[in-house]
C-alpha cells in the first residue's frame, strides 16, 4: 500500500511535532502545560486519523477526547490549582532505583515481544469505506454487536 505525498508531508511534519509535544507532557514542570500538550498530541493524532480517511475515529477523538475529556481535566486544574511547592523527598526509600529497574524491564519486555510479533498484510479501507466510514461502522456496531453497545449504554445510563 503506498501513501501520496501528501499524506507523507502531513506524517513527516505533524509526527515530530507530536513527539515533542508528547515530550512535553513528559517533562513539564506544570500540571496545565502538560495539560496543553497532551491536547496537542490528541489534535494532531485526530488530524492523523482524518488524513487516513477514519474521519469517524477523528471525529471522535476531537469532540470527545480533546473537546470534553480533556476541558474537564483543565478545568479542574484551574478549579483546584496546583500548589508550586512539592516535595522532593522519598517516601519510600530507594523507590526511583525500584522505579528505573522495573521501567527497563517494562522496555525490555515491550522489544522482544514488538520484535517477535507477526501482522497479516493489510487489508485496506475499501470494503469498510464502500459507503461512508460512519455508516460501515454503525453497520457492523449495530448487526454484529448490538447486545454489547446496548448492554454500554445501559451501564452508562445507570
């Protein structure tokens, strides 16, 4: 499957600016920097999600993800405020050794099983686009599984 150049200019230009801002949400020293860059990296992502003609799962990801989850996160921030002093002292002694070893391990762990996996070749959008890519979904939500999405919606409601 090949990408067009634009779809290629679009990776290559918002993917780096995402990792960047994904890194500083990582590193920022306050709550509501990092607040505005993970709404960063979830726009970006939904732009990536539309370039790729999945203009259901960028839909979503705007109105739902950025537009309420994370508006509530930052309105509770601005709500509560965060205090500037925080301690830097350990609670539990020797926690960031513990800490570091269990994330190396982690990473360890996430390299060999990414580096043993096996992906079928990809199927491609046509069959799930042949109308719209909303109507294919609700589709398949709605004849394959519509126990599920009812049993959800119940628990939602309750």
């Amino acid at each position: 499957m090949t990408t067009s150049t634009g779809e290629a200019v679009l990776f290559w230009v918002l993917g780096p600016l995402m990792v960047i801002a994904a890194l500083g949400l990582v590193f920022a020293r306050k709550a509501v920097y990092a607040a505005l860059s993970m709404i960063f990296v979830m726009i970006g992502l939904a732009v990536l999600y539309l370039a790729n003609e999945a203009e259901f799962l960028g839909i979503v990801q705007i109105v739902v993800y950025t537009g309420a989850v994370m508006m509530l996160f930052v309105f509770v921030l601005m709500l509560v405020g965060v205090d500037a002093s925080t301690s830097a002292v350990e609670t539990i002694r020797g926690q960031r050794w513990i800490g570091g070893l269990l994330g190396i391990g982690l990473g360890a762990l996430l390299i060999s099983v990414i580096s043993r996996a096996t992906f079928a070749p990809a199927a491609g959008l046509q069959g799930a686009n042949s109308e719209t890519n909303p109507v294919g979904i609700a589709r398949v939500l709605m004849s394959d599984f519509v126990f599920a999405i009812e049993v959800v919606a119940a628990l939602l409601v309750a």
